[in-house]
C-alpha cells in the first residue's frame, strides 16, 4: 500500500519500530518476480508524533490483538476530521477507536485488503498477488461512506463500494471463519507433547473436513446477520464468494487459488523436524481471540445458534489459554451495540 500510494503520487509516510531497517525506495514485483512499481516514500519513522500529527489519513495495518494499544498511542495525537483507515477493518475496530471517533475522527474499514502482500525483502520490496477489482468500505459515522468510497476509488484506482454500515465489515466471515475453522480441522487432536512430522500447506492442502466446518460456521454467521435489524447483505456467504456450495467444490476451490500458493501454516519446528502450532500467530491470536469470537459474542447478544462457532472458539480456548484470555469481550446490550452502526 505504501509503495502504490507512493508510485501514484501521494505524501506516504511510515510508522515502524524498525525504522533503520527501511530504506525510503519500496519496489513491488507480481508472483513471477517481475517488477511492478516503486514508491518513494516520504518519511520512515518510529516517531508516532512525527508519523501522525500532519497525515490527512492514518492508515492501520497491525493485528486486531494490538487495536487498543494503539489507539492508545494514537489518542494525544490525532485531531478532528483526520480518517483511520484500517486494513482490513474487522477485529472490533469500531470499539478498539471509538475514543478517537469521539475526538472527531472518521472511522473507516475494507472488508478484504486490496491485495494479497507477501515480503520479498524486510523494508526494500514487497510481492503484490490477486490485486483485487473491487473494495468495499464501512465507515463511522455511517453518512460518511460514500464520499470516503470514492475517495478509496481515486486513491488506488479500484472501483470501492460504500457499505451501509461499519458492521457488514466486521462479520466479513474471512479470516474470521476462513482460518479459525482451518486451524481447528488441522489442530484438534493437539495436546502437549505431540509434534507433526512437517509444516503443512495450509490452502494447498486444504481438505473435506475443513471445508465441512468451515461452510457450518458460515451458516451460522449468516443466521446472526438475519437476526441483526441492520442491512447486512453485504456479509457475502464464503459460499458465494467462493462459489462452492459442497465441501468438495469448497476444498477443490481453495486449493486452486493461485495467490495462495506455497503458503505454509502457521507453525514452529522444535527441532529434528517436528513441528508445533505456533500459537503466537496473527492467524491464532487476532483471528480466533478478535475474529471469531467477535461473532461468537454476537451471537449470543442476539439469541442465534452457534454450535459450531462455540465448538471451534472451544477448542481454541483449551489449547491456548493465555492468548484466549486476552479475548474481546463485548460489554454492551443490543440498542446500544446497534446504536453505534446507524
């Protein structure tokens, strides 16, 4: 994102703990390694003052485990009519800043990433895989959305849909539902003292029983998003995103996806090839602890069945406690949940 912005004419800086380590040239290269773009990037900082305090738009990129403390951070010093920006924009965004959308700023969240990032070398240059052809945002306050929609539009000349609420972006069932159920599948015959003989490919290998979870924890999600007097419809089904209907088409869909190529999962090696999950994994301590369970919550706020949700959070709670203890919470009934998306 900050070479494209960069390539295409917009003032980028960077916000790092590893400042040194970037240089302020960042080229972009498609899968074959062939050269896309550069972007001269204004500033590279690990100064959030000087990284913030003059940006018209703040755009967030961490994991959702780290929203608070950023927000945080960010409170002494933004101001009024500044945008956050968060890619993707689920994992409670929306309560994580609602202190600096009270101080005036714009909230606004993708659905997806406008593209599948992979690093070529830490601060110099970056893969860009399946740049996709439409984006679609949410926004705080909502009467927002359409002017920020065709702001996106100009910015990364990708057609953007306003969506009718922040909500439709926070149930996007993606790495939500798409890795929490995966991992579940690969995971839940784990306990301490067992290792795996490899690191395995985690969309490659795909198979029939996670593609059986997967499709019945999107069911539920889809009954919440009935339930919710809001517009949802802008919560696609994986089903229909993927167009896959059965497990098998669903797994033989997945595996196919070119940009998910080669993609391991998340674990370690302990040593004489025997592998762990690596439970200190975005794809375990965001995806699970502020993804799933985000829906897990809202579920039960709204009375709608979950079984398979709970069975996946569940498992996930057993084999990492401390992580899932640090999980979002949501403190709030339905006319006031509701109230903050209308």
């Amino acid at each position: 994102m900050a070479a494209e912005l960069a390539d295409r004419g917009y003032r980028v800086t960077v916000y790092t703990s590893k400042a040194e380590r970037w240089q302020k040239r960042i080229e972009v290269y498609d899968a074959k390694d062939n050269f896309l773009l550069a972007g001269n990037i204004y500033c590279v900082t690990a100064d959030m003052k000087q990284a913030v305090e003059h940006a018209d738009l703040i755009f967030v990129t961490v994991p959702a485990q780290t929203f608070c403390s950023l927000a945080d951070e960010l409170i002494s010093y933004v101001r009024q009519g500044q945008y956050i920006g968060v890619v993707p924009g689920s994992g409670g965004a929306e309560f994580a800043f609602r202190s600096l959308v009270e101080k005036g700023c714009i909230l606004l969240g993708l659905q997806r990433v406008h593209s599948i990032a992979r690093l070529k070398e830490s601060g110099k240059s970056v893969y860009m895989l399946g740049r996709k052809k439409k984006l679609e945002v949410g926004t705080i306050p909502c009467e927002q959305s359409t002017d920020i929609a065709a702001m996106l539009e100009e910015m990364f000349g990708i057609e953007c849909e306003a969506l009718p609420n922040y909500l439709s972006v926070t149930l996007t069932p993606s790495n939500a539902i798409l890795h929490t159920t995966r991992l579940y599948t690969m995971f839940r015959d784990f306990e301490q003292g067992k290792s795996y003989e490899r690191n395995v490919l985690f969309y490659e290998e795909w198979d029939d029983r996670s593609s059986e979870m997967l499709i019945a924890c999107d069911a539920e999600l889809q009954a919440l998003c009935h339930r919710i007097p809001l517009d949802l419809s802008a919560v696609k089904s994986l089903r229909d995103y993927y167009e896959s209907y059965t497990a098998q088409d669903m797994t033989a869909k997945i595996r196919s996806i070119v940009a998910f190529k080669g993609l391991l999962s998340p674990m370690k090696c302990i040593g004489e090839d025997r592998w762990i999950p690596d439970f200190e994994s975005r794809y375990f301590t965001a995806d699970f602890s502020f993804g799933l369970k985000i829906i897990k919550e809202l579920c039960d706020l709204f009375s709608v069945d979950h079984e398979n949700i709970t069975e996946v959070w569940n498992w996930y709670q057993s084999v990492a406690q401390e992580n899932a203890k640090e999980a979002f919470s949501l403190d709030l009934g339905k006319d006031e949940c509701i109230a903050q998306y209308v």
